[in-house]
C-alpha cells in the first residue's frame, strides 16, 4: 500500500513539472508535447553554450551583394523545392531547411514571389517533420503573405523566425538540429557565391568569397561538438574542414586604423581595411569542394 | 521518502522552466533595440554567467555594411559591457565609456574580423543570462 502511495506521488509530481513546462507553451501540439519532456534538462544546454558563439554571416547577405552587382537571376543554383519529401532523416531535414532559407533570400531579392510560395510550402512541410510547427505556424505564413511584395519585411519575417528556431532548439536539448539549420543556410549561400564567382571576376565578388575563411571556422567549430553524433556529422564535419585547408592557402594582409565614434547617433566607423589574395587555382578547388558537399546534401 | 525523491524532480523542473522564462524574456528585451531596418543573422547568442567570467568569440563583419550589436542581461542591475577589438587586439570600441549604452551601430568600410568580449558588471554578483544579437542593416 506504502509502495502504491509512493508511485502514485511521483507519478503525480512528474505530470505536475511536464504541466508547469508545458504551460510556457500552450500551443504545443502532442507530438512536441513529447519533444518538450527533454526540457528538464534544459538549464546544462544553457551551460555548454558558454564560450561557444560561432557568428555566420546570414545568406542575405551573399545574396544581397550579387544582386547589387546586377548578376543576373539563375534559377539553376536552387535546390529544388519539391525534394523536401525526400528527406526521411532529420539530418538532411534540418540541412535543407538552412538550404531552402537560404533559396528564399535569393527568389525574394530577385523579386520571385511565385516560386518563393512553393519553397514556403517545403520549408513548412519540413518544419512539421522538425517539430518546429510553432515557429512556422499559421501567423507566420499569414504575415510573409501580406509581405509577399515588400523583400524587406519579408526578409526580417523569414529571419525572425530562422532565429526563434534556433532559440527553441538551443533551449530545448537540440542544438545539433539547430546547428544544422545554419550549416545548410552557410553551405547553400557558398553554392551561390562560388558558382558565380567561377564564371566572374567581379572584385567584390572574389572579395567575399576569400572572406569566408572565417565564417567556415566558425561553422567547423559549431559543428564539431556532434563529431561522433554520427556518420553523417562527422562526414560533413571531415568535408568542411577539407574546404578549411584549401582557405589556408589565400592570402590575407590587415591594416589598424582608427575607428571614428560618433557617440550622439551610437554609430562607429570602422576605417580598418583587410586585403585578400585569392587564385585562380583557389576559387576553382574551393568551388568544386563546397558544390560536391552541397550536391550530396540536397540529394 | 516520497518528498525525498520528488523534492529535486520539482526543483529542476521549476528551474528549467525559469531558465527557458528568462531567456525568453531577454530575448524580448534585446529585440527592443533591434529596429526593422535590421536583419537578424539567424542565431541568437545567450550564455549564463558566472563571477568574473567573460565571454568572448569572434565574427566576420562584411565591408560597406552597418551592423547592429544589441546586449541584454537578467543579472538584476547589471550593466552589459560590450567590448570589441581586431584581431590583432587593437581596441576598437567599449561601451564602457559610454554609459554602458545597450546598442551601437558598426559600420564597416572594409571587411575585418572582430573579437567581441562581453561581460557584465554588478556590485553584487547574481547569476543570470547575457544575450547578443547581430544584424545587418539593409
């Protein structure tokens, strides 16, 4: 009897922290609901995050620069949205979610709301498989409905709604997936910049591809934690750092200057300038390298 | 016995969900800062603190670009220290010197690699969360 009481109580305890859990989030439907049990040890993801940011730079801004060099739309470099069904491992589930994220920058910077619909579709099917339905929930889609025409709010709705996946999942015990998204989002808008950047000699172009270097290390180095997650981490994780050893070779020259602060607008000048020496040689190995991890990526 | 075992169950429980709470308050209050004009890059940046400790991490910022770099914290009358320099450790900026002002526009005139270190200042240490967020202006 003294034993069933004892059951009874912890039973009863155990629903009232799912319940107390649970009410920070009233729209959760059951299959989250089941998600969200991992919640109770939400506070030693908190704690690993220490010390480990790894800012990478957002696909709008890839996209925004090719767009500003007047290079014209090509419809070839998207992955294609119908694929999405292919994807049965949240692995590739989360990959391709960065992937189509970064294919919706590039269809609204170059005005293509029709198609950027059919990706919205993808990424909402994909969501769904993610658990990330209330991130990616009906006011969402209604809000970039009534944006549909206007690239800038659509970019901050898309983006806002990017990073409440990544605060969810970096709160909820599934920072991999997380780190996935923005691997996928980093890779496709790499996709972009070296495929152009094959066939242009644009200064800014060649530019911001040898200014990856950085932003690769920091995706390395997201990522690494899931080294031994599985196979497939630690391929992608192996490829990236093989992309990282052909960043060595480019050449990189830094100059201080002094920054101008301009304190009644909080605004500060940053005069310093960075120099990058990229060959020939380089951009053609770097582009093969990231269009062969990309292409298996979205298979 | 059964308060015995439960007692940490309800503990951890009730603290998690406060820890969730918090960073979702802070990330409400940060937004207050993050006007429309500005484009998250997809990540939010939070980590707890603990006495002393710093955190530092570097990032790329694109030339003939304006970011905004806007701080939060939960530890009770806390002041965000907002601390940047090159790679080279040439001090760029600190908020320090500027009444620990929340919010400060970067532009960049050249593509350069910065160390941001963040730190928060109190006269009695409360444990808490700090929280970044970075974004481009279009």
């Amino acid at each position: 009897m003294l034993n069933f009481k004892r059951i009874v109580f912890f039973v009863s305890g155990c629903f009232l922290i799912f319940g107390l859990t649970e009410c920070n989030h009233p729209n959760k439907s059951d299959n989250q609901t089941i998600k969200e049990d991992v919640s109770i040890d939400t506070l030693p993801t908190l704690i690993k995050y220490e010390s480990s940011i790894f800012p990478i730079p957002s696909p709008w801004q890839v996209v925004g620069l090719v767009k500003n060099l007047s290079i014209p739309y090509n419809e070839n470099l998207l992955n294609r949205y119908d694929r999405y069904q292919k994807y049965g491992k949240s692995f590739k589930q989360a990959l391709n979610l960065g992937i189509y994220g970064a294919d919706i920058s590039y269809l609204c910077i170059y005005d293509r709301t029709q198609e950027a619909i059919k990706y919205l579709d993808a990424i909402r099917k994909l969501c769904d498989q993610l658990g990330l339905e209330q991130i990616f929930d009906q006011n969402f889609f209604d809000a970039v409905e009534q944006n549909i025409n206007n690239k800038d709010s659509l970019a901050r709705i898309i983006t806002k709604a990017y990073s409440s996946s990544d605060l969810y999942l970096k709160t909820n015990e599934r920072s991999d997936i997380g780190a996935l998204i923005v691997a996928g989002s980093w890779i496709e808008s790499m996709y972009f910049l070296t495929q152009i950047a094959l066939g242009n000699s644009n200064r800014d172009i060649i530019n911001r591809f040898g200014e990856q270097k950085h932003p690769l290390d920091n995706l390395i180095e997201l990522l690494t934690p899931y080294y031994y997650k599985s196979s497939d981490f630690s391929e992608l994780i192996d490829e990236l750092i093989n992309v990282a050893y052909e960043y060595d070779g480019i050449i990189y020259s830094y100059n201080y200057k002094e920054p101008i602060i301009d304190a009644a607008n909080r605004q500060i000048t940053i005069n310093s300038t960075t120099q990058v020496v990229v060959s020939e040689y380089h951009i053609r190995i770097i582009s093969s390298k990231i269009e062969s991890i990309r292409n298996k990526l979205v298979e | 016995m059964a308060k015995k075992i439960l007692i940490p169950f309800i503990l951890i429980g009730l603290f998690s969900v406060k820890a969730t709470a918090q960073v979702e308050n802070l990330r409400n209050t940060c937004a207050l800062n993050f006007p429309p004009e500005y484009v998250s890059d997809g990540q939010e940046y939070f980590a707890s603190l603990k006495p002393d400790q710093v955190i530092e991490f570097r990032t790329t910022f694109f030339g003939e670009n304006t970011y905004r770099i806007t701080t939060c914290t939960s530890v009770k009358k806390g002041q965000v220290v907002l601390t940047v320099y090159d790679t080279d450790k040439n001090l760029l900026f600190s908020n320090r010197d500027y009444d620990y002002s929340p919010y400060w526009n970067f532009r960049f005139t050249s593509t350069v690699i910065c160390i941001i270190q963040v730190d928060v200042v109190s006269q009695q240490f409360t444990p808490g969360y700090v929280m970044l967020l970075i974004g481009f202006k279009q």
